[in-house]
C-alpha cells in the first residue's frame, strides 16, 4: 500500500482529476448514509448482523403470496406511510449537498447509488440512479409504474397499479428480485459516457455496482475514491481520500471551487497581456 498522503494534498490531485474530465458519474454505497446516522446492513452495527439477513427468496415469497405480504407489513400501521422505514428523521448530510453541488456546477453528471434513502434527492442531486429502488415508491411489478407512497390508495391487498392491474410492491428491491431493466440501462449508459468514476462510501464488491468501476477502467476512465477504509479498488484509483465522505467532499468542492477562480484569474491576466 502506498505511503498515507497528507488529506490536502489528496484532495488536490483529485481535485484536477475531476477538473480535468468531461463526465463525472459518482458511484455512491451505504458509507454516505451511514454517517447521516443510517445503519448499515451488512458488518458491524449492521442491521442484518443484528437482526439477521432477510430470506435469500424474499421476492419469490413476495411472489407467492402477495397477499399476505401485504396483510402483514400493514398490520403494523394504519396507513402505508408506516411502511417508511425508521429513516424518516434523517437528513442529507455534506457529503450529499457536496455531490448536489458538484451537479449544479456542472462538475458530476450523474450518481449512481446503491442506497434507497432519497438522500439524495433531498440535497438536490436531481440526475440519480437508484440500483436497489426508494424507500418513498411502489412500484408495479408488470409494467414497471412508480407511484409515491404517501399518495397511493390502497383500496385491495394486494394493492393493484391503477395503470395495468399489475401487482403493486415497494420500490426497494428485495433478495432475489431482478434489479429494474430501466435503472440497470440507465447505470450502464452513464458509466459507459463516464471519463472519470467517483467512488463514495462503497467498496463495490456486490453486483451489479462491482461491474461500474471495472467497464469504467477498461474504457480509460479515472478512478477516485472517497472511503476512510481500504478496498479492492484502492490500488487502482487515481487519487484516494482516505476520509469520511462528509469530510472530503465538501473540501474537494472548496478546492474545485478554487480552482475555478484561479482559472479565471489566469485568463483574465492573458487577456489583458493581449490588449
Ligand atoms: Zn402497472
């Protein structure tokens, strides 16, 4: 492993990396919710390590009886708001509003993130790509519709879409479901225009977000990591911030910032050399 550099130096080098690319796409996992205080669901303090993993064939359960499914998660509540997991405190920390302003200067084109909880969209990241589903839909099963949870009637059980008459099932993508064929194209077509890969918080070890980063490589694209941990992906990375997410980002934005100024300094500097 290479010598730990110091974090401004780091975020300096991938600060020109970013700089120095067309299309950024982010590639965002759990550690950026982690530190808005959502757990994770897999190692220490995970969910499922206290809990225990989910059934593998979740969605063939689904599958089989959607009834009961439905019959049991709202029997709990009164309404379906009841099904919003115990996220609906949380808040977008810098990390989030980071990326959101990276995309409304034109410094990041897309996030891909491997979270369902709207995080996100509430910093105001509006190009985003949701691999396992959101917390706040439904979601038809046959023709794919999504629908807000807080505004969808549920007038049988199982609830059906209003479109098609296909069954209708939260937008998160449980175990053994296919993730949605529009998010997986839509993953595939930014990182296919991807010359530079952000990594966020993941070590993109689960499929599909394992196979992002690699296609982004062997087309020439830079790798830069955001993560306080080593990963697999460590070595192959351009410029690594060896950091929270809510910590680095909001530098390498100040830095980008920066940047920008001096840039603009210079040209004004050339252009006054010419008169
Ligand atoms: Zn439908």
């Amino acid at each position: 492993m290479a010598e730990e550099q110091p974090l401004s130096k780091v975020v300096n080098d991938a600060a020109r990396v970013i700089a120095g690319s067309n299309y950024v796409v982010a590639l965002v996992g759990a550690g950026i919710s982690v530190e808005s205080g959502i757990p994770p669901f897999r190692g220490p303090g995970g969910l499922w390590t206290k809990h225990g993993e989910p059934p593998m064939d979740g969605y063939q359960r689904f599958l089989a009886d959607p009834a009961t499914w439905w019959a049991e998660r709202l029997a709990d509540s009164d309404s379906l708001s009841g099904l919003l997991q115990a996220t609906e405190s949380r808040k977008p920390n810098p990390a989030h509003h980071a990326l959101a302003e990276m995309e409304r200067t034109g410094l990041l084109q897309h996030v891909i993130t491997q979270n369902i909880d709207n995080l996100h969209q509430e910093a105001g990241s509006r190009a985003v790509t949701e691999i396992h589903g959101n917390r706040l839909k439904l979601r038809c099963i046959a023709c794919g519709a999504c629908f807000a949870v807080e505004e969808f009637r549920v007038d049988e059980i199982p609830p059906r879409c209003p479109h098609c008459r296909g069954i209708v099932k939260t937008d998160i993508v449980m175990f053994g479901e296919p993730i949605p064929a529009d998010a997986l194209q839509s993953c595939e077509y930014h990182t296919r225009l991807c010359d530079c890969m952000l990594l966020v918080g993941t070590s993109a070890v689960v499929y599909p977000a394992a196979e992002f980063p690699i296609i982004a490589l062997q087309q020439g694209a830079s790798l830069v990591e955001v993560n306080p941990m080593e990963t697999p992906l460590s070595e192959l990375c351009r410029a690594t911030l060896r950091a929270p997410a809510g910590e680095a980002l909001p530098l390498l934005v100040e830095r980008l910032r920066e940047m920008k100024n001096e840039r603009r300094e210079e040209r004004r500097e050339e252009s006054d050399g010419e008169r």
